[in-house]
C-alpha cells in the first residue's frame, strides 16, 4: 500500500476550505494567484532586492514633505546655474526671439550664423575636443558646401523627382557594404546618425521576432557599455533591455555572462566595435558564435569607429574578424559623419539580408493619401546630407581613408604609451580604435577633468566608475597637438598629486555626486533642466523691429 505525498497538503487545503462558499473559494484562489505572481515577479528581477528596496525607500522619502521641499530646492538652484550658464554662453550675441520685421540680407544672415557657429569657450579648430568634430580640412569644408548647395532642397522621399539622390545613397550603402565584407545580398539605407541607425535595427528585429517567433515580450540583449541610443530605442519601441557585465580587466563585454542571459524572448545580441566609454572592443567573433547556436541576430555597433576599423587592416593593424565575415552578423551601424568624415547628420545601417531590412521599413496601405511607404524613421530626408557624404567618401577614396587612419591610429598608440607611464592614472582595457578612457586610484579622477578644462580642454567624463576619456580624431593628428595634451595632463597630475585628497570641485563634484543617488529620477531632473537651458531665451525681450542685427 503506497500512500501519496500529496495527501497531507491535499487534506490541508481542503481543511480549509471546508466551511467556505464557492465564490468564496474562486476569490481567495484567484487572490493568493495574482499574490504569488507579483511576488515572483518582484523578487526575481534583473536587479537585488536590496537595490530595488532603496530605490523605492527614496522615491518614497520624496513624498515626505520637508525632504521634498529640500529636493524642490536644490533642483530650483540647479534650473538657475543651467540658465546662468546658457546666459553667459549668449551674451555676446543678440537673441532673436521673433522674425524680424524685416527680412535680413544675405550678408547679414551670413554674419550672424558665423557669430552663432563661433560661439563658446573651446576652440574645436585646434584639437582641443574629445571626437565631435573630426576633420577641419578647409578643401573638405568648401567641397561640402558646394556639393550641399546644389542639393540641398532634395527629397528622396520623391524617387520619381530625384532619382540621383536615391542612386548616391544606394551607392554609399554598397560601398559601406563592401567595406564591412557584406556579400551580394547585404544591403542597408542611410539614416540621420546613429542613433537612428540603431533605432532602425531595433526595429527590424523585433517586428522580425513576432512575425516569425511569435516572440510578443522582446529583450535586448547587450553589454552595459552599448550605447545609450539602445536604451532611447527600447524606450520608443517598448523593448526591455537586459544588461551584461564587462570583465573588468579587459573592460569587454563577458561572453559567459551573455550566454546566461539569453532566454526565448531574446531578439537580438549587441556587441560594440569599440564601446563609446572605455574605447574597447567586444569578443565578436564570441557573440556571433552564440547568434548562430540559438538563431538569434548579432547587431554590431560600429558607429564610433566603424570607419576607422574597417580600414585598420589595410593601414598595418591587426584586427580580430568583427564584420559580416562572421556568419552570426547579421547588421552594422556605422557612422559616416564621425571618421567617414561626412557633415553631420549621416550613418548608414546595414543588413546580412534584405529580409532584416523588411522589418526596418515603414508600411502603410490604407491612408486615403495612398499607399505610403518609408525605409527609415523620417519621410522626407535631407538629400544635400545624401549628396554630401557620397562627395566626401568619392573625395578620399579608399586609399584616402587608409592614410587617414593610420594617422589617427599611430597618435592614439603614441598618446596611449605615454600615458602608461604615469603612475598615478590607469587606462580602462585596450583601446581598440581611437578612444582612451583614464581612471585613477590615487585621486579622484574628475580633478584631472576640471584642471585640462581650465587649459581649454574638452573630454568626456564616464561614471559608474568614474573616469574620463579622449576621441582621437585627424585634428589631434596635426603637428603638436598630442604632446601638448600629454604635457598638460603631465603638468596637472603633478599639481595634483600635492594634495591627491582634495574633493572634486565645479559642476564635475555635482556630476561625481550623482552617481551616488540610488533614486535615478532626481538625476533624470538634473538632465531635463540642462536639457531646457540648450532652448534658453530670455523672457522680456521687447524689442519689435529686430531687423538690424549688430
């Protein structure tokens, strides 16, 4: 005689529900369901308990009314400091808060757009920005305002009225896929940058997924060094987004770790070729094995360095296979207005095959309007920035590039060697392309940040942790410009290394100190006031004919 292990709980539950009526019944199970699943849910999350718990005890503390008021506070002074900021950026400058009643003159309009374009405390002419601009060849300038004026009121939103246009970029596109060793079915279109590049793969891949996967609940899958642009994109096409740790020696993304976080809902895996960051490069050939072992798409963020690393090999470097040359690749992002030196506002996404492509484009076949189709997010497209990146990579041609490159690549090794022999800095891995990320466990590093911009000096600062870099680009590659950094970064350590203790000052000390606030919310504020003080103009503005522009 066997005696079930079920019994007891069986004759318990029904103990208790002996006296109860049904509805009774149909509640309590209905309640203690819906109970155990939003426990589940809440205790196994990507994040601890511990860490969710203090985020919910600050955002709950915020409804406190004096710690709400404090909070109210010290955002009013930060909105203020951002304002004064913008105001002083303007001040030599008249704002315009209206047309004039009068329309200005070529002459005038000329003028003022120079006074606005040369506004601003660092001069981008002389290497002293980390990336933004990455050529400042007067030949390059005049050619792209020539090639942009004769096309700059094109829309290839029109083929049938500007068929050219759409020939130039399918153009840039073949030749971007011949460079990243796409074969005869890769194909790809131009897009406003990179974050809509990578906006445009995001959504490739998830409509992909619940066609042919019925996947209804997409994961990005992707380092925690990717880009933000990722982020912005779950956030406008309701993906949820699974972070990997990097190894923190090599500061790459951690393959294991990928692996482990790969579940049915995974629709696609991101690797970066380098990370924004720390300069990096992550193990694709890894990832791109595991892309292939569970039929998910790899997505390679090259749009950094995309137009440096292509061309590395030809220019003597050594590079591990990173490219379509991978079977598990299924797209890159790359930028053409970073080292493809095209004017802003140009990127190119590209795909293995064209059935990725379908899912990026925009169909509509109801409208009264007609039937409406759109390759990428905007409808009607600049076609002077589609002419003028095809005239910038026809400029340098393909041996151009290579030049180039090995300019770049050869000062970002000088400058990386160098740094190496300062004692009291570290670099974050192994700059892979052209980004060079400091750290130090001697001071805090945003004083070495604050001391170079004093010297007019522009990096990017990194937190989580801390840490700065530099974007070497052809401007840092003119005579003088590397040992002039290296000489002001030598001169500030020893400055100080005299009081290595000294607490961060300036907006880098706020900058420091939000990292330490576990209520993300409060530094969302931060950003949305600074956001607001790119838009500001002053509120009492009276004047009626501005039509004479001093």
């Amino acid at each position: 005689m066997s005696i079930s292990y079920a019994d007891p709980a069986k004759g318990f539950i029904n103990n208790v529900f002996r006296d109860k009526e049904p509805w009774q019944i149909v509640t309590i199970t209905t309640t203690t369901v819906l109970a155990g699943v939003w426990l589940w849910n809440f205790i196994f999350q990507d994040e601890s308990l511990v860490k969710r718990g203090r985020k919910e005890i600050f955002k709950l503390a915020r409804y406190v009314p004096w710690i709400r008021e404090r909070i109210d506070k010290e955002l009013s002074n930060l909105n203020d400091l951002f304002e004064k900021e913008a105001i002083h950026r303007l001040k030599d400058i008249t704002i315009l808060s209206r047309l004039p009643k009068k329309g200005m003159s070529h002459d005038e309009v000329l003028d003022h757009v120079k006074k606005c374009v040369n506004l601003g405390d660092y001069d981008w002419t002389n290497g002293s920005v980390s990336g933004t601009v990455y050529r400042n060849d007067a030949d390059l300038v005049k050619l792209m305002a020539d090639v942009y004026g004769v096309a700059s009121y094109t829309n290839p939103l029109h083929p049938d009225v500007f068929p050219g246009v759409c020939k130039m970029e399918a153009e840039v596109v073949r030749s971007s896929c011949h460079l990243f060793n796409g074969g005869p079915d890769t194909c790809g279109t131009m897009t406003s940058g990179g974050t809509e590049s990578i906006l445009l793969a995001c959504k490739a891949y998830r409509d992909y997924a619940k066609e042919v996967k019925g996947i209804t609940k997409p994961e990005i899958l992707m380092p925690i060094t990717a880009h933000s642009a990722f982020d912005k994109a779950a956030q406008y096409l309701n993906i949820k987004v699974c972070t990997v740790p990097i190894n923190p020696h090599s500061c790459t993304v951690s393959i294991e770790a990928m692996k482990k976080a790969i579940t049915r809902n995974t629709i696609m895996l991101v690797g970066s070729t380098p990370n924004f960051p720390y300069g990096t490069k992550d193990n694709i050939e890894a990832i791109s094995e595991l892309g292939v072992r569970y039929g998910i798409p790899v997505h390679v963020d090259a749009c950094l360095g995309g137009f440096l690393i292509c061309f590395m090999q030809d220019a003597g470097y050594t590079i591990p296979p990173f490219d379509f040359i991978l079977p598990g690749v299924t797209s890159i992002s790359a930028d053409t207005h970073k080292y493809g030196y095209a004017p802003k506002g140009s990127s190119v996404i590209l795909y293995r095959e064209k059935k990725y492509r379908h899912y990026q484009f925009t169909v509509t076949t109801d409208w009264p309007g007609g039937i409406y189709g759109s390759p990428t997010v905007n409808g009607s497209r600049a076609g002077g920035i589609i002419a003028a990146c095809w005239a910038a990579m026809m400029y340098f041609g393909h041996d151009g590039y290579v030049q180039a490159t090995k300019k770049i690549i050869e000062t970002t090794k000088y400058i990386e060697q160098e740094l190496r022999k300062l004692d009291c800095i570290f670099i974050f891995g192994t700059p892979a392309t052209s980004v060079i990320a400091l750290g130090s466990n001697d001071f805090h590093i945003f004083r070495l940040s604050e001391a170079l911009n004093a010297r007019g000096w522009n990096l990017n600062a990194l937190q989580f942790p801390s840490g700065i870099h530099i974007c070497i680009t052809y401007v840092h590659t003119e005579e003088g410009v590397a040992d002039r950094f290296l000489n002001d970064v030598k001169d500030e350590l020893m400055n100080i290394m005299k009081q290595p203790d000294e607490p961060v000052e300036g907006k880098m000390a706020m900058y420091g100190m939000s990292q330490s606030i576990p209520d993300r919310s409060v530094v969302t504020d931060f950003v949305r006031f600074y956001l607001d003080s790119m838009y500001y103009t002053p509120k009492n503005i009276e004047t009626d004919d501005q039509s004479n522009i001093e």
